[in-house]
C-alpha cells in the first residue's frame, strides 16, 4: 500500500468503535447533549472546518432551511441558497454518502474535501454537509459519519 497522502486517504475508521459511537449517542436522552456529542464525534474523526445540516423547506426562498444547532463554524454566505447547486454539482448525494475533492490545487495550499451525507431529521430529508475536511481522511469516513447520524 502507497502513502496515503498520495491516495487522500489514511486508514479506514473502525467498524467496531463507529458502531459503540452511534449506540451510545442512541442511548442519550437529553437532545442537546446529543447534538454536542455529535458534533464533537464528527469533529474527532474529519476536522472540519464547517458542519452545515440543512433540510427542504418548501416555503423557503430556496427551498431549503439551515439547522443552526447542528450547524457549526463558518459557512458561507448565503448557504443554503448555494445548496440546491451543491445537489446539481454532486449526484447521488442525496442517496449515499459522497466526498467531494476539489479540483487542482493551487501551489502551496493543502487540499481539504468536502462530504455530503443524505438524511432525515423529525421526519424532513435533508443533507449533512461536512465542510474543509484535511487529507488524509479515513476511507471510509462518508460510512462512519452517515452511520454515526442515525441517531440524530
């Protein structure tokens, strides 16, 4: 096996600690403890330098709504008129969990990617988006965290 740099991504996350992380989340009661444990997990395993969740809203001007409490960092301005883009630009983003590269890198600059995770929150669909992810990420992060997000 190469150096992972090369390939973007460094050694898959484990199964059996991914499993334990969203069963404990699964067992906390009170909702903000597990929103913060969340976004404290989703930070551990992609060091992100955004974490934007967002969900369709009809009556929305672009029909989508941001969910400031599982919202974290800076993201841009204008977010969630930019998603309905975001979809167009990456298909299959809205059924599996989808890393987004971004294209060549600028000399000197390190490359961070992006993930999309697809899902559902009180009964609305919606996407996870995990901003400025550094390389090299887990193989398997996209997994691990739409895993870890059933719960939520």
């Amino acid at each position: 096996m190469g150096d992972p740099t090369e390939t973007g991504h460094q050694n898959p996350l484990k199964l059996e600690e991914v499993a334990q992380a969203a069963s404990e989340l699964g067992a906390e009661p009170q909702l903000d403890r597990l929103l913060g444990r969340f976004l404290d997990r989703v930070r551990e395993w992609a060091a992100p330098s955004a974490i934007l969740a967002a969900v369709r809203d009809p009556s929305g001007e672009s029909g989508w709504r941001l969910l400031p409490a599982l919202s974290l960092g800076s993201g841009p301005l204008g977010a969630e008129r930019a998603i309905p883009q975001l979809i167009d630009d990456t298909p299959g983003c809205l059924e599996r969990p989808t890393m987004v590269h971004p294209g060549e890198p600028a000399p000197g600059v390190q490359p961070r990617d992006n993930c999309i995770l697809p899902w559902t929150h009180e009964g609305d669909s919606g996407i996870l988006v995990i901003r400025g992810i550094p390389r090299p990420a887990p193989s398997n992060l996209g997994e691990a965290l739409a895993l870890l997000s059933a719960p939520v």
